[in-house]
C-alpha cells in the first residue's frame, strides 16, 4: 500500500476516497471474462492504455473505499489484510499500512462508525479484523463500528458456501465470525439506509446476497459497484458472463440493468476493482457503443 495511491472525490457533501492494498494487477482478461479474448482488449481503444496493456491484459486493483460525511465514517469493504495465507501467492503475506492510510485521510480506527461489506468474499472483508501480537487472535480493526453485513449474503455462506469444494472459508474464521463474536454485526436486507443519503441496493449474481452502494448528497450522485464489474470492459458488454459471478445468468441481467441505468447520466461510478482512474461516467460513444470514461480522460 502507498499513500499516494489514495485519492478522493467529492460528491455532495460526502467525500469518498480509495484505499489501495494491491495497485496495477494484471492478468488475462478471461480472469473477469471467461470468453473473453486479448484481441477483444486490444480492439477498445479507450481501454488503453489506462485499463489494458499493450498486450491486452486487463489493469486492477485490490482496494477499499471510505466515505466521510460532515458526522461520519464509512468504510466500504476492507481489501485482503495483511499476513493472511490465501490460496493465491499474489493475496498472501501482504504486508501492513491499510490502517496507517486511513488515518491518512484524519480518521483513526477508532473513528469508523459503520463498515459495510458489499459481499463476504475474502478480497472485501479481511481489515475487518487485525492480528493481535501478543495473542495471535484475530480482532475487530474498528472497534467503535458497527458492522453491516447482508443477511442473505451471510446466510449462503453459512449454508452452502463454506462446506463445498470451491470456497475455502479461512477468510470467514479470520475476518467475519471474530466480528459476530464480538457482538459488533447487523444484518440487513439488501435494500438497506446506510446512512442518509447512502443505501446499499441489491445486485445479486456475482454472489446470492451481492450489495452495491448509491450515494445521493446536495442534487449529486455516485455509485459504488462492488464486485457486480470487476474491470470497465464489462460495461461495453454487460451481458458477457463473468468468471466469478455464481449465477451468472443473474450477474449478466444485474450489469445490463445497472449500466442501463447509468449511462449517459451525471452519476459518478467508482469501480471497486478499476484501476487508474477509478471514478468516472458510463457514456455512449460517437459509436453507439457504451464506454468507460474515467475522470480526467478525453471523450471519444
């Protein structure tokens, strides 16, 4: 993590800033897409050279985000954690500074009031806890937060997904049953009032409970995906099947429904895994086609 990855935009009276913990990863675009081709990369201009190598891998980053209104404190997923063994080496033993770069932005851990937690997978819950020291413990990083997670989101993990094949659950015994022991968890529905102004919507598809986050302040608005895109070629084809959706029929529906709805408006997107620039419009190009025009990029 580096501080000079951080940065924020302001809407309303809301600022909203990103926390990065792994900064330009790179991979081939079947890993978002499962049909997808580095021909197809290379095809979209405006994906390069901002979300796309020459080569046609795709650009990504591993990041949380925080809101901060005029009396509170929001954190919006919380990345991988430090010193964790995940199942690939690139999420493992990651080192620490996630906490140090909050405070970057004047808010101590104890300061957060609320951490909400789009989906329980391991990659946006794992700073809801820390490692004690002393006694190897895992324990809230946010002390004075209440925590909010999904209650069909939680339920399916608890059902289903931590006892088949396909999901290892290390993530849940590390960074979400610590935070129900400690009696800091709600669990609400997918249409949720975070906060005035700020509401979880659901967005199911990507996994059963999948909750993404609208923010409306002073007549502006911003959204924040989660993981219902992983990288901004999906908003030219929402309909493509994504490789981590668990219903994929579902996640497609869900994404050409929210770039239905954003597109061509003032709404400010801030993808959750986008990479430099991470905010910016759902617009329809000279083309006709829809494109990602990340703030500070020139039009098509």
């Amino acid at each position: 993590m580096a501080k000079e990855h951080i940065k924020s935009w302001q809407v309303g009276d809301v600022r909203i800033s990103r926390i990065v913990e792994i900064w330009d990863f790179q991979d081939d675009i079947h890993m978002a897409m499962p049909n997808a081709t580095p021909d197809e990369v290379k095809a979209l201009d405006w994906l390069h050279p901002h979300y796309a190598t020459p080569e046609g891998r795709m650009r990504m980053n591993f990041q949380a985000i925080v809101l901060q209104t005029p009396d509170r404190n929001i954190m919006i997923d919380t990345c991988i954690g430090a010193g964790r063994e995940r199942e690939y080496e690139v999420f493992t033993d990651l080192p620490e500074g996630f906490v140090e770069d909050i405070a970057s932005l004047g808010i101590a851990r104890e300061d957060v009031d609320t951490v909400f937690c789009t989906h329980l997978h391991f990659d946006h819950v794992g700073w809801n806890t820390y490692r004690d020291s002393e006694t190897g413990e895992f324990k809230p990083t946010f002390p004075n937060a209440r925590y909010l997670f999904g209650k069909t989101e939680y339920e399916a993990w608890q059902n289903d997904l931590r006892h088949d094949d396909h999901h290892d659950d290390k993530h849940m015994v590390e960074s979400v049953d610590p935070i129900i022991a400690a009696g800091l968890v709600a669990f609400i529905d997918t249409d949720h009032e975070i906060a005035p102004g700020i509401r979880a919507e659901p967005s199911h598809g990507h996994t059963p409970g999948h909750i993404h986050v609208m923010i409306e302040s002073r007549g502006e608005r911003a959204v924040i995906t989660g993981d219902l895109m992983h990288h901004p070629m999906q908003c030219a084809m929402p309909h493509r099947h994504a490789t981590f959706d668990m219903d994929r029929e579902t996640g497609s529906k869900t994404r050409q429904a929210f770039v239905d709805k954003h597109r061509d408006t003032d709404t400010l997107v801030v993808g959750m895994h986008f990479f430099e620039p991470t905010a910016g419009h759902f617009v329809t190009g000279s083309d006709g086609e829809t494109w990602f025009r990340g703030l500070g990029v020139a039009d098509r």
